[in-house]
C-alpha cells in the first residue's frame, strides 16, 4: 500500500508533466535530493522526511522500500567527469531498508542491493548484496540474514 505521508506525495509528485519540478525542488529545499530519473516503486518510505537523502540520477528503487535520513546512493569516483566513470547503475529491490547514515556507492556496472536487504546504520555498502541479508560496518561486509515476515 502506498504511503501518503506529505513527504510521499513529493517523491511521486516530482515525475508528473505539471507540478513536477515544484516538487524536485520543495524536495530539495526539505533536505531530499532525488532527481526526476530515479525510478521508484511503490510504498517508497522517506522515514523521518529522509532530511539529508542524496539519490543518483541512475538509481532504480522498488517496492516497498525504507530510506531512512542522510541516506546517501551514489557513484566512488565522482572526481573524475561522468563520461569518464565506468559506474552504470544502482538498483535497490523491494522491501529493502536503508539505515540512517548508510552510503551505496558503486565503483563500475551495477550494484544491486538484493530484495529483503538491511544495509545498518552509517554503512558504506560497495558491493552488491543478496536477498534478506543484513550488512553493517564500513566498507560494509555481511552480517547476518533477515528472518521473519518482511513488510
């Protein structure tokens, strides 16, 4: 079920032909960057407002999925042009959670952060991960899995 928190409404406001760009930037002056290209799903959750959330123009996000504040998704090589960068994408599958603090970077081709993920608080993830585990520390390394039911 989709959210319906104001800060919900934004992030799905920012890609509709009218009143899109109002939102990108009520977004922007709220703390949240997440450019129109960024795909998300259904039942996205900004929790707390998600003050501090940076997302890559070519990041994918599904269903489902919590991204707490100060969120970062992004590319390791930004000091070199983006032509140069081998980075492609980052895809974040359904009913992952994303930690306070946690930064997804990717070096070259696509990480993916695998559905049922936790990536921990303030984490530095710079690999893909698999379904339903749990990664912590930095650079971020596996954990544990997450058992039980997945909301």
């Amino acid at each position: 079920m989709a959210r319906k928190d104001f800060y919900s409404r934004l992030v799905y406001a920012r890609r509709t032909p009218l009143i899109g760009k109002l939102a990108y930037y009520l977004l922007k002056m709220l703390g949240v960057e997440i450019p129109a290209s960024v795909e998300i799903g259904e039942g996205f959750y900004l929790v707390h407002g998600g003050f501090g959330v940076v997302i890559h123009p070519k990041t994918v996000i599904g269903n489902n999925v919590k991204v707490y504040p100060g969120v970062t998704f992004g590319r390791t090589d930004v000091y070199k042009p983006f032509s140069q960068s081998r980075f492609e994408q980052i895809v974040v599958e359904d009913h992952a959670v994303i930690a306070a603090g946690a930064k997804v970077l990717c070096k070259e081709g696509k990480l993916t952060i695998g559905e049922g993920t936790v990536v921990g608080a303030n984490a530095v993830l710079l690999e893909s991960t698999s379904p339903y585990e749990i990664w912590a520390g930095i650079p971020a390394r596996k954990v544990g899995i997450r058992t039980g039911d997945v909301e």
